[in-house]
C-alpha cells in the first residue's frame, strides 16, 4: 500500500495552480501545429481550461505562449483568528500554503504613535474564488472578501492610479490648487474630485463613494475595474441629480390629491376665480364626518370663463339625509302588531 494521501476538507479547493507564464503544445501524430486550428476554438479551449488570460502568441515553433492574468486568477480574504496573533507571518504562510495561500498580511492600527498588531489576517490566494472557510490547525476560520479602498495618487489626487505611475501635476490635497504639497498649507479646503468644502481625502466625499462602491463591486464579482465601473455608473444617478429630482413637480397631476371614501384636499387651481371673495361651504364626508377642507361658494357675478377651462356650474353639494327617528312607544307597538300576525298566520281553528 503507498502513503495515505489526506483528503481535502469540505469547502476547501485542490486545483493544480500555473504558473505566470506557460507554453501550450499542440500533440498530434501527423506533426500538426496551432496554425491550422481556429483561433475560436484555441480561445475557447484556454479560457475553459486556465480562465482569463493577459496575452497569447503564436511562437515560430507553432507553439503558444500564455501570460495567465495575475489579478483575475487570484483572490484576497480575511481571517479573524485570535490564536494566530503570537505567530509570525512566515510561520502562518508556510502552514496554510497546502490550501492555497500564498502569503499572509497582518492588519495593524496605530494607537498612541505605534503599530499593534489585530487579529485580522488577509491572504491572497491562488484561486479565483474564495474559499468558505480555512482550517488553522483544528481552528476553522471563516473566509470574507477584502475590499481595499480606492487607489489614489498622492501627487495629482486622482483616483485610479498611484504616485508612482502618474504623468500629472504636483496638486495640494487640501486647497487644490497645483504646484505646492499639502503639509504646510493652510488655504480653504476643496475637494480636486468633486470641487466641494473638503479635502482630496477626506472620505465623506462622493466621489469617493462612488470610487469605493466600484472597488467592493469588483472584488465581490470578481471582474475587472472597467467593468465594475461601468455596472456602478449604471446605477449610480449623475452629479447634483437624483431620479426623484426630474418628475416635474408643477404638472397639473401632482397639484390635486385624490382619495375617495376619506378627508381629501382640493385645489382650486383648474377652477374660475370670482369677483367676490368666497364664502366657506364645508363638504360632507362619506362617514357622515364634515370635512376639514372648504370650497369657495359662487357667487352669482362671475367672470368669463376661458373656453379651455373647467365650468363649475355643474357641481352641486350633495346634504346627507338622516333617517327619521321612531319614537320607542311607535317601535313597540310595531313589534307587538308584528308577533300578532305571525301567530294568527299559523292559528288553526280546532274541529
């Protein structure tokens, strides 16, 4: 019998991992190559196979040479697991390497001007989806994604590229205003993303949200930035608008509230105006309650309607009738003559 292999735990992935560059060879009897296949159906068979890649090419060899792409094919979690706080990086990497990881980060915070350690750990992993969870020993920690924040050059105080790959110009991030750094200035604070009363990185910013929201769409898909950016655009309204802003408020709709069988508000609007003020008539409710609202009574000098408007002169207000009351003396003595004339009906004169 051979060595026992130990089988991977549930959740957990046990993929063959390429490597950043590799060679595809095309194995054939009759010494063919990739120059006679479709090129369709080689990209098909790489994507199905690899997944997404940066680059293929044709070598003179009739061989292909595949650049696999390093972010779409690998993925970031994090753990939090309060017994890998004493243990040092290089330890916990080489023990979680059987499961895919490829390095291990530990997440500090400064307090009081040092650095301490927290018990939160991101790890990338060779995989371009993330694991449920991974065990640490007989510790099962649960996986969660990592969503870093927006990448912002610290030069020009755009987002979407860093310092180090900017061709913009020198820009402060508290006033905006080019050719200075932000560590002495003391001018008024504006935004260079947004134009508003805060600075470049302050993150109560819009823009900024917006920038976040592209970056958790696309860790959380796993696609690429110009497509987050796009599917968040899409929801997104533009600058200063929202939906609820475009309905055009003044449109005679939005002017007269309906609700029938209850207390509604009437406008006046649509109806002619007198020369006279008018007199407060209370309108009956359906509940027998008087309404709250009034209408203008007409006076008998008005002046001309316009033909377009709406005539009034059809309106009429309509009084709720009460019942009369029965005195208790007249209902008793119905109710008596009642009983009466049932018992007659069924009398049957004996023989």
């Amino acid at each position: 019998m051979g060595p026992f292999k130990q089988p991977p735990f549930s959740g957990q992935s046990s993929l063959n991992h390429f490597d950043t560059y590799y060679i595809l060879k095309h194995v054939s009897e009759k010494d063919e190559n990739f120059s006679n296949v479709s090129p369709f159906l080689v990209e098909k068979a790489i994507t199905g196979s690899v997944g997404t890649v940066t680059s293929t090419k044709l070598m003179r060899s009739g061989d292909f040479l595949v650049e696999t792409h390093v972010t779409l094919n690998t993925s970031k979690g994090v753990i939090t697991c309060g017994r890998l706080l004493n243990l040092s990086n290089e330890e916990i990497t080489q023990e979680l390497g059987c499961q895919g990881v490829k390095d291990v980060r530990r997440i500090n915070i400064r307090r009081d001007g040092e650095l301490m350690p927290k018990k939160h750990f991101i790890l990338p992993f060779n995989t371009p989806r993330l694991p449920e969870y991974i065990k640490a020993g007989y510790v099962r920690c649960s996986v969660r994604p990592y969503i870093p924040n927006p990448l912002r050059c610290f030069k020009f105080q755009r987002f979407g590229h860093s310092k180090t790959n900017c061709r913009g110009t020198l820009t402060c991030a508290r006033c905006a205003s080019a050719g200075h750094e932000s560590t002495n200035c003391t001018d008024v604070e504006k935004c260079v993303n947004y134009q508003g009363r805060h600075t470049s990185f302050s993150r109560s910013c819009p823009k900024w949200k917006v920038e976040k929201e592209i970056v958790a769409t696309k860790y959380k898909n796993n696609i690429s930035f110009p497509e987050a950016r796009r599917l968040v655009k899409a929801l997104t309204p533009p600058d200063g608008k929202s939906y609820a802003s475009v309905v055009d408020k003044n449109h005679p709709v939005y002017q007269t509230t309906h609700r029938p069988h209850s207390n509604h508000v009437v406008t006046m609007s649509n109806f002619p105006s007198t020369s006279k003020s008018p007199e407060p008539v209370a309108i009956a409710s359906s509940f027998g309650t008087k309404n709250k609202n009034i209408l203008p009574k007409p006076s008998s000098q008005t002046s001309a309607v316009p033909p377009d408007s709406q005539d009034s002169s059809g309106f009429t207000i309509v009084k709720r009738k009460n019942k009369p009351k029965i005195s208790s003396k007249s209902q008793s003595t119905n109710n008596n003559q009642i009983k009466t004339n049932t018992a007659t009906k069924f009398w049957k004169k004996s023989p």
